[in-house]
C-alpha cells in the first residue's frame, strides 16, 4: 500500500509492501527511520520546530520538540529494535528565495530536529536539506531505499 503522509502527520509500517510518501516539503522537514533488522519504517512530516502555548493545533506531529520524541518513542516501542539498528535520515529545511525571509522556519526546523536526534542518542544523515528546493520523499519498507524528487522554490 502506498500511504501519503501530510503536514503534521507520522505513518509507521510493518509490510514490506508498503511505501511511504510525503510530498513538498519546503520548510518542512521529514524524518524517517527505517529498522534494517526487521523491516520496519515510519515517517513524520514536521511543520514547525516548537508548539507554543498559543498554538490552535492539536495534534504533536506538526511540531519537532514534542511529535519527534513521540515518532522515536512509538518506533522503538512498534519496531523492537534497537536504536543503534535504525538508519535516520533528515530531508528538507528549505528557506524562501525572498530575503526578507526573517522567519528561517527551514532552518529553525532543521536546528530542533537535530537537538531531539542527538538528545536520542541516534545516528542520522542529513539528506537533501535546506536550499531552495521543494522535495518529495518515497521510503520503501521492503528496501530501505529512498528516493528524492526535487522542484526549486517559486517564492
């Protein structure tokens, strides 16, 4: 089956016949992780690299300090392995072309999924980030292998 992950949203797969998809990430970023012992994957699709007390969303997956630990925890809890059996990779991060871009939500998400990641103790690969490229991502569960499409950035 082919699962489409959006904005603030996290899939995790035990069938090999699964591949998982998030498409244009911009500022977002994805994480994925892939447990090579048993086949197993998960993907979530950050949006902002912290929940403030103000935010209306409910949800934790939009937000890289509070959905990142949760998709760790949930992997190693659905995946039983180890977490030095995971292959981590980052994608993403990208900043506007305009330069009055003062925001730097790319770069903020990028700097927090980093923090949680090294505060896990987990070894991980920035893979495509930052730039001015809108990417899509597919993970098949049955390999491992990723690919990454890339458009550059309109705006």
């Amino acid at each position: 089956m082919r699962y489409s992950i959006g904005i603030g949203e996290r899939v995790i797969s035990e069938s090999i016949d699964d591949v998982l998809v998030t498409h244009a990430l911009a500022s977002c970023v994805a994480v994925t992780i892939y447990c090579k012992i048993r086949n197993k994957a998960g993907m979530i699709h950050i949006a902002l690299p912290s929940k403030s007390k103000h935010s209306m969303i409910e949800t934790p997956w939009h937000f890289a300090d509070v959905g990142l630990p949760l998709f760790i925890e949930e992997m190693l809890t659905v995946s039983h392995c180890c977490k030095s059996d995971f292959d981590v990779c980052v994608y993403g991060g990208a900043e506007s072309k305009l330069s009055s871009d003062i925001f730097q939500i790319g770069l903020k998400n990028l700097q927090q999924v980093e923090k949680t990641l090294r505060s896990y103790t987990l070894n991980y690969k920035f893979i495509a980030t930052g730039g001015h490229l809108s990417r899509t991502i597919e993970l098949s569960v049955r390999t491992g292998n990723i690919e990454v499409f890339g458009l550059p950035l309109l705006i």
